[in-house]
C-alpha cells in the first residue's frame, strides 16, 4: 500500500479522514432524479442490507474541497461508480462520521463504535466511555475510565471492547459491559488488538527487527497465541476482518512499484491458514488504508497497476474489493475515488 492506516488513538486515525474533506473532488455529483430507496434528503433509506457483490450504495467519504455548505460525505453506487453527495452528513461539530444503517442517518462515530443492531454508539473523543441512542443523540450510559483513554475496536451484543490509547497508552484489551456499564481489564498482554468477538481478539505484533506476528486473545481464557507470522516475513501485516471461523489478513512489502500485496490469508484459530486467490486485477496491488467488515464480507479500498502483468512502475488506479468465503477475493469496482474512506455498509439501493 501507499501507506498503513493509523493504529493509534481515535484522533490520529480519523486525521486522515478530516484531511480528505480538503482534497479535490475526483469523481461526478449526483443524478438528475431521486434514486428508489432514497429520502428526501438524498439518503438511502434503511431497509433491507444487501451484499457488496451485488448491486448496493455504499456510505463513503472521497477527497474534495468543500465550503461551508458542501456535503462531508455520500453515496457510491456499486458496481456503477457514481457518486451522490448527501448534504446530511453534515454533522455541526463532528470530527468523525459513519453512516448507522440501524436508525437510517449519519451518526459522528467511527462505524465499528456502532452496535449491532445500530441502537447506539460509543461518542467520539470524550473523557469515559459514553453510549449515545442513535436515535435521539441523548447519552444512555456513561463509565468512567480515569485517566485511561481507550478507542473501541468492537461492539457485540454484549460488550464494547477497547484498547488503551494516547500517550499514556497501556498494552491490553478492556471491556464495557452493556448491561451493567461496568470496566472490566480482560488482558494486559501486549499486541495491537484490532478485531474482536464475544470468544477472541485479535492482531499484531512487531519485534525490534520489524518482524510482524499474527496473534488470537481468547477471551475464556486469557491465552495469547502466536498464530500466523508470513513465510517471507512481510513487515506490513494487517487483521482487517473476521472471514467465517477465522480472520482476513494482508500482507505487504516493499515491491518495484512500492508497498504491494505480497499475500492474503484467511488464518483460523488452531492456526491454520487458508490462502487466498488473488485475482490478476490485484497482483501488485497496494494494500488498503480504509476497510470494513459489512456482515461476512470484508470492504477495503486500494491501488491497482494499470499495466499489469509487467511490474508496476507506471499508473495505479484506485478501487474496491471485497472478500467473504463464498464469493473469494474481487475487485468489484475500477476508477474509484483515490482514499475513499469507507463508513458503513452497502445500503440496498
């Protein structure tokens, strides 16, 4: 890739969203007519979810200079490529935005700080945790966490899980619990924890050497496991998704064309490892800096050679693939936005 997305805290990752709101506008506005399944306000409606491989909208932020007035963010129709700015997503005051499909509106939250059902979400950028209804923006539940600052890396059913952030940022995983709002530490073990169920965690390490391992955090029992480290020992190693029982992980080097693909992986909990198909849309193709999980599908942008099959050391474009197990990896749209931040799921259209 061009560059890894942020680890850090939640205003370091989100300096890359802000900074797309001041790039050029790549791509056209809009259509002539109110497309079905849009309100009044050019927003999709929040009926029915549908998969990426078929025909959706997506919520996304694409780099532009904007006024005032200008929308933040909007619709990109898949597979069409047309884009519809959405002068909702204008949120007085927000630093973050994501689109809740639970409640049908723009929320200014991170889309993995949503719950499940889009009831609620954790608030952007505030002192404790606090859990806002989606649908009225009043705070349902506020835990204090000291002098810890923590940014959410999953929302389930029945817990919000965190990681310490900042600069006083200590290793482990945390959790929320929905019902009684009580912290609890459920490990002080170090790795950058990245996506998390109700039974695991999961993400890197690096050593001193730069070498990146792959680890799983049982949550039953506290053990930590080395359970992938890649053959050719890739130094950019990303957990960008859950893919069935097991996890999506990309792995990147330094290739003729810059940072490119060196392999994709589904890596199970025992540890054993499934490869993926790349397709010849994606050989030397940049690993994402924006992805998402969108039910079993995992969504991510990134930068393809145009000149492929020799080595990339002309054009790219910029596009989006996706991967669940029973459609493998695609790239389902070319001539995408360049940095296209992703912000919810497909919308049906």
């Amino acid at each position: 890739m061009v560059r890894l997305m942020d680890r850090g805290g939640v205003l370091e990752r989100f300096g890359k969203l802000a900074s797309c709101l001041a790039l050029v506008l790549l791509v056209g506005c809009g259509q002539s007519s109110q497309p079905a399944g849009v309100s009044a306000s050019g927003s999709p409606t929040s009926t029915l979810a549908v998969g990426v491989f078929g025909r959706c909208r997506l919520p996304v932020i694409v780099p532009h200079t904007r006024t005032q007035d200008d929308p933040r963010a909007g619709w990109l129709d898949v597979p069409a490529g047309t884009y519809s700015p959405d002068p909702s997503s204008n949120l007085a005051g927000a630093t973050m935005l994501a689109w809740d499909a639970g409640v049908g509106k723009w929320v200014p939250t991170e889309p993995q700080f949503i719950s499940p059902d889009g009831m609620s979400y954790v608030a952007e950028n505030v002192p404790g945790i606090e859990i806002v209804d989606a649908r009225t923006g009043d705070i349902v539940q506020r835990t204090p966490t000291g002098e810890l600052f923590f940014r959410a890396v999953g929302y389930t059913r029945s817990a919000v899980y965190l990681v310490s952030s900042g600069q006083s940022s200590q290793p482990g995983l945390w959790k929320v619990d929905n019902a009684s709002g009580k912290l609890t530490q459920l490990s002080s073990a170090k790795g950058d924890w990245e996506v998390v169920d109700d039974t695991a965690a999961w993400g890197t390490s690096t050593t001193p050497d730069n070498i990146v391992t792959v680890k799983r955090l049982d949550l039953s029992t506290g053990v930590v496991t080395d359970v992938y480290r890649p053959a050719d020992l890739s130094p950019g190693v990303l957990v960008v998704g859950f893919a069935g029982a097991g996890v999506l992980v990309i792995s990147s080097h330094n290739g003729g064309g810059g940072n490119e693909l060196s392999s994709v992986v589904v890596v199970h909990p025992d540890g054993s490892v499934a490869p993926v198909d790349v397709p010849a849309a994606l050989q030397h193709a940049a690993p994402p800096t924006s992805w998402l999980q969108d039910g079993p599908a995992v969504l991510f942008n990134t930068s393809y050679p145009l000149d492929w099959p020799q080595p990339p050391a002309g054009l790219h474009g910029w596009g989006l693939a996706a991967f669940d197990p029973g459609h493998g990896l695609q790239l389902l749209m070319k001539n995408t936005p360049a940095d296209m931040v992703l912000l919810g799921r497909c919308i049906s259209p």
